[in-house]
C-alpha cells in the first residue's frame, strides 16, 4: 500500500510540473476583435452596458458570451437573442425561466430578475447585441424597454 501511495504521490508531481515551455497564458476572449462603430450616444450605451454585463452577467455567460453548453445559454453569435429581440428584454428585466432553443440546443435553466433599471437593460442588450461579432438590430432605448415591459 504504501508503495502504491508514493507512485501516486510521484505521477501526480510528474503531471503537474511545469514543462520547459513557455506557455501562453494570454486569455482571448473575444470572438471578434472589432469595436462596433457607434456615434458618440451609442458608444456611451454600449460601455455603460459592458460594465452592467461585467458585473452581472459574465459569471454564467462568460467573458465570451459563450455561455455554457447546456447550462447557461450563448449570447454570441445566438439565433434567440437576433431573433426574439422583445422576449430578451423581458428576461433581462423580469428573469427567465423554462425551456429555450438557442442555436439548436435546447436550455432549461433559470436567470433571476437582475434588478435593473430600464436605461440599464437598454445598455446592457445595446453591448450584447454589439459584441462578439453581433450585429442584432438597432440600439434600444429605455424608452423602447418600458413599453416592451408594459406590453
């Protein structure tokens, strides 16, 4: 027993040990580099969004808006978001729950309601909608969200 428990001790070092070379650990998180090209009152939507979605929201749907396969639904490159505009902007606001087909996988998760104001969904739906590649509709406004709320 006690041999079996130092080659246990011994491949765990041998795996674990650094390797002489250089490993990259610059994360790239981006799916698309490029900045949206924004006039000055969008491009303010668009970063108050960013720090709203990087407090928020990038715990479930990751730096990437990747999400996690199963779990946690894409936002990148997602046929929902392009394609139910008016349902997103309910679930940022009110929460979501229940089933949801997003690019052909199908989620069955929970997102509470996160507390945000209507300028702050607008904000935050404006960086989701620009970001990773996304070029989703035009940019909301808190406006636009109260009355998709009241409907």
């Amino acid at each position: 027993m006690s041999r079996l428990y130092k080659l246990l001790v011994i491949v765990f070092f041998a795996v674990s040990c650094n390797s002489g070379q250089k490993k990259n650990n610059d994360a790239d998180y981006s799916v698309k580099k490029e900045s949206p090209t924004l006039d000055p009152q969008q491009k303010e939507s668009y970063e108050r969004g960013k720090i709203v979605y990087e407090k928020l929201c990038i715990t479930c749907h990751m730096p990437n808006g990747k999400g996690a396969v199963k779990v946690f639904p894409p936002l990148a490159q997602s046929d929902y978001l392009r394609d139910n505009q008016k349902a997103s902007i309910k679930g940022i606001k009110n929460g979501m729950s229940g089933e949801i087909a997003v690019n052909g996988i199908t989620y069955n998760s929970v997102m509470s309601p996160l507390g945000l104001t209507d300028k702050e969904v607008a904000d935050v739906l404006n960086y989701i909608n620009h970001s990773w590649g996304n070029n989703y509709g035009n940019f909301v406004t808190s406006e636009d969200v109260t009355k998709i709320i009241k409907n």
